[in-house]
C-alpha cells in the first residue's frame, strides 16, 4: 500500500481485532505479560502499532503523516473467564461498554502524531467525538462537509493546533441502542463540563459497577433505573460520577 501512495496523499484506516474479547494472541505474545491474555494482547496491539510507525517514519513520511490512534469504546467488565478479567479495566471511571452513559464506557483515549505541525507532550482537555474524524479528514484533504445535512462531528485540527482553546460540542449526547441515557454539556464561558443521566443499568450484583449476571447491561425495562430529576455531575470536578449533585450542593 505504501509503496503504491508514498508519493501522493493516502488514507490509511486500520481497525485492530485487538483489545477486543476473544482477545486473539499470537503464540510469540502469549504469557508475555504480567497482566494475563489481556496484557499479552496489549502488547502485541503496541507491537504491530509500532510496525506501522516504523514505515512511516522509514519512508520519510513522518513530518507529513496526521496519526490518530483511539478506541471505539472503553472496557467491556463483564468479559470474564474463572478469575481473568478479558475486557480491561477502566480506572477510575464508573461503568462500561454498552451501558450508554456512564464515563467507563464512552471516555477513550485519543493520541495524535503529527511531528512539526502539531506541538510534542500537549494534553487536551475538551470533549470530542469519533464523529469528529469525518471533519478533520475532510479538511486535511482540502476538501468541504457536505452542507445539505446536519454534520455531528466538527474538525479537530483548530483544537490540536492550539488556534482555539475549547471544543466546538456544546452538547454531546450518549444513546444505549435507541435510548438516550446521557447528555453532556459543555457550558462554554466557564469550561466546565456537566452531565445528566436520565437512566442507568442496574448492576448485578448491586453495587458491582456491571452486570454481570445478564452478561451486558439491558437499554431499558427492568434493567434501568430512570431518573427523574436526572441524575447530574460535574465531571471536571468528579469525573468518577460519584457525587450527583443536588439544589443544595449545587445552587447553579
């Protein structure tokens, strides 16, 4: 492929199998790392990562090559066998894949690579999206999102280049199939980011953080608790939603 485009502009999407149950490994990765078959495929996810930035940088494409590596959602909890955890693990936040709203499930990492244009060791702390990557290719190609539709994604490059400080998605909204369980807003003038849940999955067992019993949280009916007031956080404050906020924590 690259030998084919390295002279002309190319678009190259790889969709890893990797990090995804049922966690396919190589022999020469098995037992590798200290952290069970979801280290060793980690680490084979890092080694073939690293086999693509070597040609890029080999064939002399790295100063003109825009690299945007994340994950479509976070840890799916309830992948177990015996004791091994198969899904990842998802830190400090609440929750995870396919539960439609809590952090553990929708907040990913987002790694750019764009050596002299995009400046080393940034960290940015705004809220985007993965429809965000349909702009941003869009504008680097030289070209125009169609305008006879609504377009949910906005380019990132303004943010990466440092040319604006705050995201363009005022809100974000955060659906289980059909449901909307979640909206996050952006509140502009202050920076801070706020969100409602107007359901949740109940855990099985409660108070296990997933739902382990059925598998993988329902999007409605008795699997839900629907919330009314919803329940709402200020993640820049407390980004592991532990504190809903009420009228008397929270006057605003």
């Amino acid at each position: 492929f690259y030998f084919r485009n390295k002279h002309r502009p190319f678009l190259l999407f790889v969709s890893l199998l990797h990090v995804h149950t049922p966690l396919i490994t190589t022999e020469k990765f098995q037992g590798r790392s200290r952290h069970g078959l979801y280290g060793d495929n980690v680490e084979e996810m890092d080694w073939m990562v690293g086999r693509l930035l070597h040609v890029i940088d080999k064939e002399d494409l790295k100063n003109t090559t825009f690299i945007y590596f994340a994950s479509d959602h976070g840890a799916f909890l309830e992948a177990h066998r015996g004791n091994s955890q198969l899904g990842g693990w998802n830190g400090i936040y609440k929750g995870g894949k396919g539960m439609g709203g809590w952090e553990g499930g929708i907040r990913v990492p987002g790694i750019f690579r764009w050596p002299g244009v995009l400046p080393a060791g940034t960290v940015i702390d705004e809220p985007t999206s993965l429809m965000d990557i349909y702009p941003t290719v869009v504008q680097l190609a030289g070209g125009a999102v169609p305008q006879d539709r609504v377009v949910d994604g906005h380019t990132l490059l303004p943010l990466l280049r440092g040319t604006v400080q705050h995201s363009r998605h005022e809100f974000l909204f955060h659906y289980c199939g059909v449901f909307l369980h979640a909206v996050r807003w952006h509140q502009k003038d202050s920076g801070t980011v706020w969100k409602a849940h107007f359901a949740t999955p109940v855990f099985q067992p409660e108070g296990s953080g997933a739902c382990f019993r059925r598998g993988i949280c329902p999007c409605f009916g008795d699997g839900v608790t629907c919330h009314d007031p919803p329940l709402l956080f200020n993640l820049s404050q407390d980004p592991s939603e532990a504190n809903p906020l009420s009228a008397d924590t929270e006057p605003l």
